[in-house]
C-alpha cells in the first residue's frame, strides 16, 4: 500500500485553509497546517479538524522556520493561502502586507527549491491585482493594476511565484481567485458584515449597519468551490495559471438585500451610508473570465451568488441563538 500525500497548508486556520484541509483529508491525504507561534491563536474554523490535522509551528517572515516546516512535514504539495489579506488594512499597515504577503511568498518559495524541489506549489492570487482594470472580464493576461497596498504585494507574489517556475523548474502555479466567501468568511469583509448585521438585527441585538459604497461591483463565489479549483491545478502535468470565478458581477446593494430579505427584512430600514468607509482608490468592474479552467481543470462553481448570500445568512442567524426578551 502506498504512503499517502503529503500537504503543507499555509493559512490552515482561515477560511479557505479549513475548506482546503477538509477537501484534502476526504481524499486520503496527510495534511500539515503551518500555524505562526503566537499567545492567541485563533483555531476555531479548524477546530473540528484538530485530530486529523499535524500543525506546524513557522511564519512567512522567518525563512528558518519555514525551512524547519518543510523538512518536517516532506510535502508533495504545498498550498499558500496565507496573507493579510483585509485591503482597509493594507492601507493602515502597508510594510507589514509587503513583508507578509510579498517577500513572504520568495521565502516560501526559496525553502521549497532548497529542501523539497520535486514538490508542487500553489500560490494564492487575487482579483485584487487587476485594480483598475485595462479589460473586462479580466483573464490569465490581463495586464495588473493594482491599485491598494494589498494588490501591490500580491502581484509581487504572482511574479515571483512564475520567476521560481520559469529560472528553477519548479512545479509552481497562481490561482487568480476572484471573491469567494462562506459562513467562514472573516467578520470584517463586506459579505460576512452584512450577514453578520442581517442576523443581529433579526434576533433583535443590533439596530442598523453602516456601510460605504454601495454600488462597488465584485464577482463573489463559494469558498468551497474554489478550493477544488487550487487541488485541481496541482493534478496537472504541467504547472499553470488559471483565474478562477463565477464571471458575474453584483453589487455590495444585491449582497444587502439579498441577505435581509433571506431573515424577512428590508435592508432600506436598517442600512446607512457612511463616507468614512469609503477606500482611498476603489476598484471597479472586476470580473473574471474562468474558461481556462473550465477547459483545462474541468472546473465551474456549482454555488449561485444568491444561494451564497443566503446560505450565509441563514448560517449567521442560527449561531446568534434565539432573540431577547
């Protein structure tokens, strides 16, 4: 019987990291999760998993820990999911998200040609590299524009990640992932805000929610769609970049009504606008055209913007527990 595979999951305690690991452990894989050593670890989308998962202590600004990580856990596969990757943030902390986000990936990428070149590498990409966009929908060869400290960092990180492919031949390969989302979606992004808000206000423990630009446009998926997407790109014979999205755009307005109407409420009586939340440089028409990978990978997502919105409110309103009294 052959030992199974091998995978190293930067980012394991996020979002896509927790889906990730699920997907992999369904498929008799040994999964690694790298986990930064800190007092407050935050474990709880992966808590279920503890049992089934190995973690590892490092962090992308520690090359030596890195090194350690990899020696440990003799990945066939490595995918890097983790990034600050809140743009606000980017804004408020910009040398960080370079050094996290950017230069982190090289140090990732310099351990994997050093201690596991024969290895595959995913790197985690982002619509956000597109910026201000100089086509619609945005494909594979796209020109980038980022146009936040956040975009920035991880158009350096795509670049990087093909320069280790093309100078080394590595097995390295960037998901350009459009917006994806789920009940695991951090607090402070727009879609889980507002789902967060919508049931607050039906259990009867908030008022209203403030909001800033209504009107901004994203193309937003299912997280747990999109993590088969990152496995198929590594089952490939050759390594590739692939943009991965649902090719239709909706507006932060559509999240909103959806997602109160979902709990039986009209946004229009419990939404504000507030000009302090509006980003330094918005981005517009981001969009991504995924043919690539619906030929190549045999990929499409099979979750709908609306059963997305509804899904995560539905979610949110049975964790905030019965209304008061």
């Amino acid at each position: 019987m052959s030992e199974p595979r091998r995978a190293l999951v930067t980012g394991i305690t996020g979002q896509d990291g927790s889906y990730l690991a699920e997907f992999l452990l369904e498929r008799g894989y040994q999964v690694y999760g790298l986990v930064r050593r800190a007092s407050s670890q935050r474990f709880e989308r992966i808590e279920h998993l503890r049992e089934r998962v190995e973690l590892v202590t490092g962090d992308l600004l520690d090359q030596a820990s890195l090194s350690r990580a990899l020696t440990l856990s003799r990945p066939h596969e490595i995918y890097n999911l983790a990034a600050q990757s809140f743009v606000p943030t980017s804004w408020t902390e910009p040398v960080l998200t370079a050094e996290f986000s950017g230069v982190g990936v090289t140090r990732l990428l310099e351990c994997m040609r050093q201690v596991c070149p024969e290895a595959r590498f995913y790197q985690a990409s982002t619509s956000e590299m597109f910026g201000k966009v100089r086509e619609v929908p945005q494909r594979e060869t796209t020109p980038l524009y980022p146009r936040s400290p956040y975009g920035v960092a991880k158009a350096y990180a795509h670049h990087i990640t093909v320069n280790y492919r093309e100078s080394y031949g590595l097995y390295c390969c960037s998901g350009i992932l459009f917006n994806h989302e789920s009940p695991r979606r951090g607090r402070e992004f727009v879609t889980r805000k507002v789902s967060l808000a919508a049931a607050a206000i039906a259990r009867g423990r908030q008022k209203g929610l403030a909001m800033g630009n209504l009107d901004a446009r994203r193309d937003w998926g299912y997280a747990c769609d999109y993590v088969d997407a990152m496995w198929r790109m590594l089952q490939q014979e050759s390594p590739e970049d692939f943009v991965i999205a649902t090719g239709e755009m909706h507006t932060v307005r559509e999240v909103c009504e959806i997602a109160f109407s979902t709990l039986g409420l009209d946004w229009r009586e419990h939404v504000t606008l507030d000009p302090a939340l509006l980003r330094p440089a918005e981005v517009d028409q981001l969009v991504g055209d995924a043919s690539k990978a619906r030929e190549k990978l045999g990929w499409r997502p099979r979750t709908s913007f609306r059963e997305l919105i509804e899904l995560m409110a539905r979610s949110d309103y049975e964790a905030a527990g019965s209304p008061r009294t």
